[in-house]
C-alpha cells in the first residue's frame, strides 16, 4: 500500500473511531441530566410577550443542526416564506432539538471548543469533512431519542424546552404544529406525549423527509404529515430500514398502528433531494410550473395549518 | 509467584468473568442512571455488580458440572468453571449495549452469543449430541442472565441501586 493509501487508511480509521466514541458518549447528556448529575444550563430571562391568538409552529431542524440559534439560511428563508403565508404564525425556530436540555454544541459543554472548532470551519467551508462529526454527533441524539431506553429520558427533556419557549410566544392551548426535517422529525414524534401533556393542545407533526421510527410516542400525535421529495430516497429509506417497528410484518408496532388507523398522510411534493442545492428549502430550483421547491414546502404547510 | 503458576487458569478464568461482568454492566448501566443514583451509588452498584456477575456465572459452571455428571458427561468442575468462562469472551463487548438503538439488538446477541459458546465448548469436550449440550447449558444460562439483566431490577440489585 502507498504511503498516501496507508495514511488516508489511518485517517478513516480513525474517524469511525472518534464516531464510535460520540455514539458510545451519545446518551450520556440526557442521562446526566435525568440522574441530577449535571445541571441543566439556565434558562434564558425573555420575558413572556403578550397572549397570542396566532397558530403555533415549532421548527425542529435536521442533524445539521448546530444550536437554537444557528439556522442555514435557506431555513430561515423558508420560515421567513411560512410565516408570510399564515398571518400571525408564531413559530419557535430557537429549540436546539439534539440535546435534552437545549444546550447548543457550543454551550456548557467538554467538547465545547472542538464544535465551535469544527463550526467555524464549516461556515467558511460549506460541506467539509469535519461537518460529519457534528452530523454524528446529532444523530446519536436521533438514536437515542428513538431508543426504548433512553428516549422518554430525552424527550421529555426537549418538551420543557419547547413548552418553555411556546409559553414565552404567548401560546394559549392552540394547536400546535411541529415542522420537522431530516431528524427532527424523529424528535417531533418522541416528545409528542410529554409536550402533549404539558399543553394539553392537539398535536399535529410535518415533516420535510423526515427520518423517524416507530416511536410510541406517534400515538399522541393527532396526525403526521409526512412530505417527501421523488429524489429523496437515502434518508427516509435509511429510518425504515434501520426501524423494524416500521416494517409492514411488525403489525402492532405502535408505527403499524397509527398507519392503519389513518393518523399518517404521506405525499410527494416533487423532484426534490433530501440535501443540497435541491432540498425542501432551495430558493434556487424550481419546479416545472415556476415554483420555486422552499415556496412549495412553505405553502404546502400552511395549506395544513390554515385549514 | 509459585502460587500463581499454579493458580494462573482459574485466576484467568475469574478475571475473564469480572471483565465480562464490568463490561456488561457498563452496558447496562443506563438503568442506574434513570432510576437517578447518585455517583457513588453508581460505583458501588458496578462493583458489587461485577462480584455478583461473576458468583452468578459460578453458579451456571456448577449446574453444568451437576447436569453433565447426571447424564454421565465426563466434565470435572473445575473444566466446566473454564467452559463457562470462555464462553463469556463475547460478553467483554457488553459495554456496546449502552450504544443508542443498536445497543438493545448488541445485549440480545451477546447473551445469545454466550449461551452457543458454551453449547458447542460442551459438546466438543465431551462428545455429547447437541441436544444434551443445550440441555446442560440452558439452565444455568437462564438463571445466570436473569440475575444479571438490570432492567428487571429485581432482589440484589434493586437493594444496590437503592431505589428504582
């Protein structure tokens, strides 16, 4: 083997080392958090606005996710489109979904310097190689908020801090829509029943090429919209494949169930990938009558939400 | 020194039963975590944990030993204490247990893994058919990993953990 072969072979060992050590570390947060080990960091002090009669939203963003405060672009632009489309929408976009406590990857955390390390290199170069361990790191998150386990310890986590944040938008028992994409939307559907039991509010989920499971929690949700793109095939597909519970022959899965008893709509929404220039949020492609893919994500959940 | 040449077999077989037992243990150790010990609590219980772990396997390698002497196997105690330690190298990956999702799948297999060790270690020392393996080795399996499943926090461990 060449120097170079033997080197890039290294370096690919490694990494699936280093990933198999933030797997294994994955489930710590939550537990420590769930075992008073660890207090979680302190609330921010907003103060609470004014009542709202608006719809509420709650966007979960996927395993690329950074913080509550860090969105791409084109989410914020697709948000910006949403909440033109629903007059008086309130929507929390400030939930950092991949952590139980909704402590950013660089808030108080040990690896604090190598996330906001890996970042700052991310933001000057889009799609390094480094993105992938922020990606990793997030979807032992998604593991773990889908395991038997862990999950009621994680979810119930990322419910306070979602029933905290609806709270400080005014929220008075509406109905409560999550938006989900990628992995968010296996968080959507595992804090489901605590965010239903601390609202007490229908539950409604959406997801854009949502990868979830068979998570009890879809039984407090009162319907899952699931769209996704025709070129969106990896993603989704990885979550039924990973999933037995989503498996057709596993009839009284809890996934199984609620597909039967009609709670979950699915729908294709057009040519659109699961990442890239050609995602649910792409401002740059458009669809063959002229729109553009994010404006059609954004009309296609309002159209839901302001039925 | 002397007495460790003598002694170095069942001393690897019991220090292969700890490691196993620790490891395992670590892999199971989210239940402690959500039944909210406190740290040293945490300790004590992967401690007396891995002593339990490995009374529990000394258990399983003397129902072997009265098994196989009932059917007229030619297995001493000291060679089923080997079996059954051995048997339990797979288990020394029982910490993957506390990976998210995979970890649940991992827990089964290695218990699996275990018990079809021990079967064809049986049956390649003594001769036996398959069946009469598993006969011999199901029982004590069954007792031993009840024991040591934390989930069910029974008996001992639910007096380790202090609460549950």
């Amino acid at each position: 083997m060449s120097w170079i072969g033997e080197r890039l072979w290294l370096l690919w060992c490694f990494f699936w080392l280093l990933s198999l050590l933030v797997a294994l570390s994955s489930p710590f947060e939550a537990l420590r958090w769930w075992a008073g080990w660890k207090k979680p960091p302190p609330e921010p002090l907003i103060a609470p606005e004014a009542p709202s009669q608006g719809p509420f939203a709650v966007y979960l963003t996927g395993v690329a996710g950074f913080s509550g405060d860090f969105l791409s672009r084109r989410e914020r632009g697709f948000l910006q489109r949403l909440q033109e489309r629903v007059p008086g929408l309130q929507v929390v976009d400030d939930v950092f979904p991949y952590s139980a406590t909704n402590n950013p990857l660089d808030g108080d955390r040990l690896l604090r310097a190598l996330w906001v390390w890996l970042q700052k290199w991310r933001l000057k170069i889009p799609n390094n190689v480094f993105d992938l361990l922020i990606i990793m790191h997030n979807i032992g998150q998604t593991l773990v908020s889908s395991d038997r386990r862990y999950g009621p310890a994680y979810n119930s986590g990322v419910a306070r801090a979602v029933a905290q944040r609806l709270r400080q938008k005014g929220f008075q028992k509406q109905a409560v829509y999550l938006v989900a994409y990628s992995g968010g939307a296996q968080i959507a559907v595992g804090l489901a029943p605590h965010l239903k039991k601390i609202l007490e509010c229908p539950l409604y989920v959406i997801s854009l090429g949502g990868v979830y499971t068979d998570d009890p929690g879809i039984r407090a949700v009162d319907h899952l919209y699931d769209f996704k793109g025709t070129r969106d095939h990896l993603m989704p597909s990885l979550g039924w494949l990973l999933y037995p519970g989503r498996w057709r022959a596993a009839f009284f899965s809890p996934w199984n169930q609620a597909r039967r008893s009609g709670k979950m709509s699915w729908q294709a929404c057009g040519p659109i990938t699961h990442i890239g220039s050609g995602d649910y949020f792409s401002a740059k492609q458009h669809l063959p009558d002229g729109t553009l893919y994010a404006e059609q994500s954004a009309a296609l959940i309002a159209a839901l939400i302001q039925r | 020194m002397s007495l460790l040449l003598i002694f170095w077999e069942p001393l690897v077989a019991l220090g292969i039963l700890a490691a196993a037992g620790l490891s395992d243990l670590l892999g199971q150790s989210a239940v402690l975590l959500l039944n909210q010990v406190s740290p040293r609590r945490f300790l004590l219980c992967l401690s007396g944990g891995a002593l339990l772990f490995v009374a529990s396997a000394l258990t399983w390698a003397l129902g072997l030993f009265l098994l196989a002497w009932l059917f007229g196997l030619q297995l001493g105690l000291a060679r089923c204490l080997y079996l059954v330690a051995y048997a339990h190298l797979p288990q020394l990956a029982g910490v993957l247990v506390f990976l998210p999702h995979f970890g649940a799948y991992l827990f089964h297999l290695i218990r699996a893994w275990v018990f079809f060790d021990l079967v064809v270690a049986v049956g390649w020392t003594t001769g036996c058919s398959l069946p009469m393996a598993i006969v011999c080795a199901l029982p004590g399996w069954a007792l031993h990993f009840n024991l040591t499943h934390l989930g069910w926090a029974r008996g001992p461990w639910r007096r380790l953990m202090g609460q549950a």
